[in-house]
C-alpha cells in the first residue's frame, strides 16, 4: 500500500535515491544529491507543497513538488500559476503514485488560490508526457525540446 505525506528534511536521501537512476535514465547532468533535494524540493522557499509517496516498506517511490514560481523561475511559467514536478521510481511506474502525489498537490493549489498549475515535460519523455495528459493537463505551448502543459484548478 502507497501513502503520502509531506516530505521533510530526513526524506532528501531517499529523495536523491530515486530521482538518480531517472536522471542517469535521461542523460541528465541535474543536480541530484541529498542537499539538492532539501534545497530545492523540501525546504525551497517558493514551496506551496512537497509531497512523498512511501511503499508498505517505507521506501520513497515518488515525490511531487509544486512551487509558486518567482522571477528566477527557468521555465517562464506565467505570475499566479503554480509549477508542477513529478518524480516515481523506474520500478514503480503505472502503480498509481503519481495519481495520489496530484491528489495533494491538487489540494494545495486550492488552499493557495492557484488557479492554473504548469509542468514543463521534455519532449522526448513519452512517460511524463502521458501521465500529465491522465491528469487532465492539456498542451499550452510547446518549445523544441518542452511541451508545457497546464492544468486549469476547479475551485
């Protein structure tokens, strides 16, 4: 069984663990250590929520991360919408993790106010590009290597 919880300070190593192997997976050079983790997903000041998801072991399987994105935003997302990340682990995928993650994050958009919410999906990542499609998020702009979908919160 999969349940959820905010992330805290104590989750960035398991958070690191599994956001590795995704990134080595899309040939990235992203940051990915624990100290990334907290920085940018746990602790980041633009946080509106940070969620984990855990197995019945305890591992973290995915985390999502919305933020009220500022100037230093690097995906240009417009002022007011919420930007959107979402991480499962390689072995964890189509088990329902990323639909409880949304779930909450859902639920924070709303208690924020948001009223759109952004994710910036790599073309080339057929995996993100369906799951944020399953969640209702339709394209809005697409750039050579982005297709920026956004979700419209029902308040």
């Amino acid at each position: 069984m999969i349940v959820t919880r905010p992330a805290q300070a104590s989750d960035a190593e398991g958070m690191s663990a599994l956001i590795t192997p995704i990134l080595v997976k899309w040939g990235s050079k992203r940051p990915r250590d624990p100290e990334h983790m907290r920085a940018n997903y746990i602790q980041n000041p633009d946080n509106i929520r940070c969620t984990v998801a855990e197995d019945e072991t305890g591992r973290i399987v995915g985390f999502q991360s919305l933020i009220l994105p500022t100037s230093r935003n690097p995906y240009g997302t417009p002022d007011g919408w919420g930007e959107i990340g979402t991480y499962v682990a390689l072995d964890a995928g189509r088990g329902g993790v990323g639909r409880l993650l949304f779930a909450n994050s859902l639920a924070a958009a709303r208690d924020a106010g948001i009223k759109k919410i952004e994710a910036s999906i790599g073309r080339d990542n057929p995996l993100g590009l369906a799951y944020y499609q399953a969640m209702g998020f339709r394209t809005h702009d697409l750039t050579d290597t982005l297709d920026r979908k956004c979700y419209v919160v029902s308040l």
